[in-house]
C-alpha cells in the first residue's frame, strides 16, 4: 500500500510565517473539512497559537453526514474547543460565523472599547490545503476577494483582506509534516487536502471503496449499482463496467475508473458522506 507523504518546502515557510503573523491577529480561524475533521486538523499549527482564541470552523458541511457532523460538534464542545458549521459557498455563512467571533472576542473588545480604542477585529485564517479558508474570507469580505480552486495549494504567499467587519489574514495551507496515522492522511488525499500529483489514484480509489463500502454501501450500490461487496477489486471493476470504462479488449480503464470514484465522492456525487467523526479521535484534537 502507498505510504503518503506530504510536505513541500513552501509549507515550512508559511509556518514560520504564521508564527510571526500570530501576534498581530486577535483570534484564529481553522478552516476544516465537515467531512475529516481530525484529518484535517494539524496539531503542529494548534501550538503556534499562543493561547489566541480559536474558532474551528467545519466547512463543506453540505458535502458532509449531518449527524457525524453535529456529533463532530459536540466533541470540540466537550473538548472545549468552539467549533461551529458551514458551508461558505451558501449563502449565510458568513453571519453564523461573525456572530461566533463575536461571542468569542466579546470580552477583549469590551476591554478596548473602555479604553476609547475602536477597531475591526483582525483573525488570521488557516487550515491544511483546500478545506475552503478562502473562500471563508470572501463569504465574510462580502465578494470574491481570494483565489479559490479546487485543488490543494491556490493560495501561495500571505496575503491581507480587508472587508467591512474584519481584517482577515489568508494563508497558505499547511499540513502536519508526517503523517502517522495513514487512515487519516488517505482520508486527506480523498478530499482534495494533498496534491493529486504525488497519489497513485488506483490505490487511492480501491481503498476508498474499501472504507466506503462499511459505511455508506447503499451510495455505492445507488449510483454504480454494485452488487457484489467482496473485494474492493470486485466493487471497482464494476464502476468501470457501470460508467464504460472499458480498453479496447475488454480490459478494465482502471485509470478513468479510480479518478471518476474519487471526483464522485469530491463533488458530492455518491451522497452526503463523512469519512470520520472528531468523537472517534476525541482524545487529539489538541
Ligand atoms: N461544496 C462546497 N464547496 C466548497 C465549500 N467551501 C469551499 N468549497 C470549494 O472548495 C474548493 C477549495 O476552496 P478554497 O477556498 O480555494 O480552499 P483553500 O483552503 O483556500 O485552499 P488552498 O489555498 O489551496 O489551501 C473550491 O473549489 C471551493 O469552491 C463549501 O462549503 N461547500
Ligand atoms: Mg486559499
């Protein structure tokens, strides 16, 4: 099985980068995938914080099983950790989450205000590559302020955006620098969080029918009408049957069958699906 691993040299600098821009922000927003949230949280960035308040937003929460995400939920609550939901690209998110950082920098404001001094609250916001943090910051800026795109890396330098509430620092994604747990680094590479290019797709696609077909198998047999669950081999070359991904000779295309598996569940395509609960990985979230 292909061990994954994952950390560019821009990564280590966008670290030291946030560690110096820490200091100048009032609070952090971690954008997460709804969908891994312990996947998508690095702990490594959890230390650069230095005590700042943390607002961990669980993003794509239409993608994602609502229940495993208000189970999520109720983790971090437990953990005391405040977290919410939303889904940036929809309309409203943007006043759940001000209304949260509100509530989470009440105290520190009400302090500056009774000293005479206004102004807008400054976050930084990160998270590992494409779990939606700019696009977080242009539903708060009101306006398509940053790049978005759906791949991992569109945003490279830091970059500051100003909107009428806040100042909201945009960062690079980042991840742990290694993975030990190899579930959850997978769980990464399905959503999009590590760069396609170092991912042997194959691989990828039979262990995702392989967790898949344990936990949501009626969304397999829905859209590729997979009957037979015995291997992982058996429920691919079915898609590839089910979708017409033959050779020429009646060989399977395991390349076009692995890629349309993984964009299927990346788009949304197979169902609402989680891949994780942050109640099963309770223990580290921090
Ligand atoms: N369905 C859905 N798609 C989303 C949501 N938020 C972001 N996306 C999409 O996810 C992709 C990645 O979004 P970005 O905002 O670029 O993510 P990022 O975290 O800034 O990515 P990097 O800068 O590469 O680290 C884009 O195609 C977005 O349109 C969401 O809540 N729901
Ligand atoms: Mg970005």
């Amino acid at each position: 099985m292909q061990h994954i691993q994952w950390f560019p040299g821009h990564m280590t600098k966008a670290m030291r980068m946030m560690e110096e821009s820490v200091r100048l922000v009032d609070g952090v927003l971690v954008v997460l995938d709804a969908r891994a949230p312990a996947a998508t949280i690095n702990k490594k960035l959890n230390r650069l914080f230095g005590g700042k308040p943390v607002l961990y937003i669980l993003n794509k929460a239409d993608l994602a099983d609502d229940k495993k995400t208000d189970a999520s939920l109720s983790a971090f609550s437990k953990a005391g950790m405040a977290a919410l939901k939303c889904a940036a690209t929809r309309q409203g998110s943007a006043r759940a989450i001000a209304a949260r950082v509100g509530e989470l920098l009440r105290e520190k404001f009400a302090k500056d205000e009774a000293k005479g001094m206004e102004r807008v609250p400054k976050l930084m916001v990160c998270g590992v590559p494409n779990t939606g943090k700019s696009s977080v910051i242009n539903a708060l800026g009101g306006g398509k302020r940053a790049a978005t795109g759906d791949k991992a890396g569109v945003t490279r330098g830091k970059q500051w955006i100003r909107c009428a509430g806040f100042e909201l620092l945009d960062t690079p994604g980042t991840m742990p620098p290694s993975f030990d747990d190899q579930t959850l680094a997978r769980h990464l590479a399905y959503i999009g969080s590590i760069n396609d290019d170092i991912l042997d797709m194959s691989e990828l696609a039979l262990e995702f029918l392989r967790e898949i077909s344990v936990t949501y198998p009626d969304f397999l047999r829905e859209r590729y009408e997979i009957e037979d669950f015995s291997s992982p081999l058996a429920m691919y070359e079915q898609v590839c049957r089910r979708r017409g991904f033959m050779l020429r000779g009646g060989d399977f295309d395991y390349e076009r069958g692995g890629k349309a598996i993984i964009d299927d569940f990346r788009k949304g395509r197979l169902g609402a699906i989680s891949l994780e609960c942050a109640a099963d990985y309770a223990d580290s979230l921090r």
